[in-house]
C-alpha cells in the first residue's frame, strides 16, 4: 500500500510540476556550431538551440582577444526560437583573413557558455 500511495503522490506531483523533467524550464545551450561555406567576404554558419532565447553574435579578428559575456551582450542580438541546423551568415567584409564568430544565449532561467568558432576568407 506504501508504494502504490508514493507513486500516487509521484504521479500528482509531477503533474502540476508540468509533468516532467524534460518539460521544465531550461537555460539556454548553443551547440554543434560550424561554419558550413565561406567565400572572399561572407561565412555561413550553423547552430543547434535547446530552448528559445536572446542570442548575442560577435565576429571579430581571430588575432583580437576574447570577449567576456557582458562584451558579448552589448553587440547586436537576436530572439531566436529553439531547433537544430539554424543558418546565418555574417559578413566581415575583410578577404584572407581570420575571424572568429562568438555566441552567447539568454532567457529568463540562464545564461549559456560562450561557444565560439573561427573561419578564414577567401582570396
């Protein structure tokens, strides 16, 4: 009787919990972040998001040291709703030359790692 009352309780409190783990409220997480083509000026790039949020993009010199968070959420941004292989595409207008793309994400449960990834233009 014991166990069949915890998983009575279990069952309820999971409920108006929003049921499961898996359903509760998440921090954002970039991943699987990769530039897919470059040409002289322009690299497009793709990134996994868990969970809808604030993302922050920075492009800068490879050679230029690497922001902190807070740098990072005073450049542009952009509400991003939650998948897999988002595209976009940045311009550094710059050939043969370095850059690296930084990307932070926020919502109202967290902020993520910053994850980064550089890619060279083209000639």
């Amino acid at each position: 009787m014991k166990k069949l009352l915890f998983t009575a309780v279990a069952a309820v409190t999971l409920a108006a919990a929003g049921c499961c783990p898996q359903d509760a409220p998440q921090a954002p997480k970039i991943s699987n972040l990769t530039v897919t083509d470059v040409t002289g000026t322009v690299a497009t790039y793709k990134f996994d998001l868990n969970v809808d949020a604030t993302v922050y993009i920075f492009t800068r010199p490879a050679t230029s040291p690497e922001p902190t968070v807070e740098q990072l959420k005073t450049e542009a941004s952009s509400l991003i709703s939650a998948g897999t292989g988002i595209t976009k595409t940045v311009n550094p207008g710059i050939v043969n030359t370095s850059f690296t793309i930084y990307m932070v994400a926020e919502n109202a449960f967290g902020t993520s790692s910053v994850v980064k990834v550089t890619f060279t233009t083209k000639s």
